[in-house]
C-alpha cells in the first residue's frame, strides 16, 4: 500500500521528458517552483518571524474554532457547559506548552530535541499536542524559525525510511541526503534535505532509540547566521537519551492504529494517531 501512495503522489506532478537544454533549464526551472511552493503549503498560515504571541494566536483561534460546532451541536446546557470546559482545558494545555532554555535543565535537554537548541541564547520552543503528531515550534529571540513534527513509524504500516523518504520525494521533489553536526556538542547525524528560498527542510530516521520519523523546517535566513545568534556555546550535556533509558529498563512497548495514510501523515492533512512519541 505504501508503493501504491507513493506512486499516487508521483503521478500528481509534472513528468518531463529528456530534451535539449533549453528544455532542460525550462524543467528545472518549473521544478524549483513546485518545490518551493510545496514547501510553503506546508507551513499553511504559519510565518517565519512570528512572536510567541502570534504563534498563540493562531492556535488559539484553530482551537475555538474546532470546538464552535460541537458548542452550537449541544444538546443542552449541561453539555454545553462540559464542551467548554473541554474547550478552556485545551487551551490551558496550549500555554503549559511553552519552554523557554534559559540554563535550568528541562526534559527536552535528554530527549530526541536535545540537538536542536541551546540554552541562554534567547530560545523557546511551544510543544502543540494533535491528533496526529506533536509539534515543536522553535523560536529564537522571540522570532520562529523553526518547526519540528515527529511522526510514530507504526502508522506507516511498517514503511521503511526509503519509503517514508520516497513519500516526501513526492511532493518536494528528489532530496539531497546530507550528513553533519546539528550542534558542535552534538553526535554526527543524517538527514534528507530539501531546500526553497526561504525553507530547508531535513527528514531524520528517530527510530533506533524513539519510534518515530520526524520532518523539520527551519527558515534559512536564521540558518545562515545562527553562530552569531548562539553567542553563547551550550555546556556539557547529559549524553544519556531519556527514551533509550526507559527502553532498557524494559518498559512495555505501545501498540498504535496500523491503518494510516502514509502520505497525509508526512504532509500534515490528516492527525490521526492514537499516541505521540514521548522524551
């Protein structure tokens, strides 16, 4: 099922045939625009810049929104009233979900995000829990530049990362596997690159030790000038993985729905799996 998805996306872009140059700079021309366009469909409304405050905003609104028919649906006041309540307690959840690194260790300092912040240099990151997948936006100096989504590998019914990699390649067009150091501090890692004038985008395997794929953007202008951003150089870390630890003491692993569309999950159209990856 997984080829035949991928071959669905495949078949929903151009195919361009082998011809002389001029041809050839035409097609390569008309691939860098579907690339980058596919790319910004991904974020949807979000834009690079945007405060804490705006982040928020936006959740908040995608939130009240969501819960406006099963308010206006209420049988009664009693329910109504439970509705709500559900209502206040996810957005409560929203703002419990912001982080700032300001030098106090935090989970995220063991966990599979350990790499991609630092402490004492301004950044933040708000954890948004969905149906589907838990979503990380970064932010340095109160300007988001970074969106992290991890995805469990059990709802991809048992796709490997050349799949997950082929289902991406179809919509961003071919990836550049890159290898190289997140943070100086940081273990070597590898990853599939896809880049626009605004956007990189890296797709990792996380699940040696986490059980999930993840797909993250970052906005190249902040990319580009992180050193000088990062004035302070992150101290010694705890080398120990949180979730390896928990593995090794032989926690019971969990069970997940196997019936999920592996290319909404990738894009982000369709959150639907029953539990998120945990640090």
């Amino acid at each position: 099922m997984v080829r035949l998805v991928a071959t669905v996306l495949l078949s929903a872009f151009f195919v361009i045939g082998h011809t002389v140059n001029v041809d050839a700079q035409r097609r390569n021309r008309r691939a860098r625009r579907v690339q980058n366009s596919e790319l910004a469909k991904s974020l949807g409304e979000i834009r690079w810049g945007w405060t804490k405050r705006q982040l928020l905003a936006h959740f908040r609104r995608e939130i009240k929104r969501d819960f406006e028919k099963r308010i206006a649906n209420a049988p009664g006041a009693i329910e109504e009233d439970e509705v709500r309540q559900q209502l206040r307690a996810k957005l409560s959840r929203l703002e419990d979900g912001y982080v700032e690194f300001r030098g106090r260790t935090t989970g995220h300092d063991s966990g599979f995000l350990r790499d991609e912040f630092t402490h004492n240099n301004g950044e933040a990151l708000l954890r948004v829990r969905g149906d589907g997948s838990d979503d990380y936006y970064f932010f340095i100096n109160d300007r988001l530049w970074k969106w992290y989504r991890a995805f469990d590998a059990a709802v991809f019914q048992g796709a490997d990362f050349n799949q997950f990699r082929q289902a991406l390649e179809g919509r961003y067009g071919r990836g550049k596997i890159q290898t190289g150091k997140l943070l100086k501090r940081a273990d070597e890692r590898r990853w599939i690159e896809w880049q626009d004038r605004k956007t990189r985008a890296r797709a990792m395997d996380n699940t040696t030790f986490y059980g999930f794929y993840c797909l993250v953007f970052e906005e190249r202008k902040t990319l580009s000038k992180l050193s000088s951003l990062r004035e302070r150089e992150p101290g010694p870390r705890n080398r120990k993985h949180a979730l390896v630890e928990a593995v090794t003491s032989g926690d019971p692993a969990s069970t997940h729905d196997a019936n999920a569309d592996i290319v909404d999950r990738v894009t982000g159209r369709i959150r639907n799996r029953q539990q998120a990856p945990k640090e």
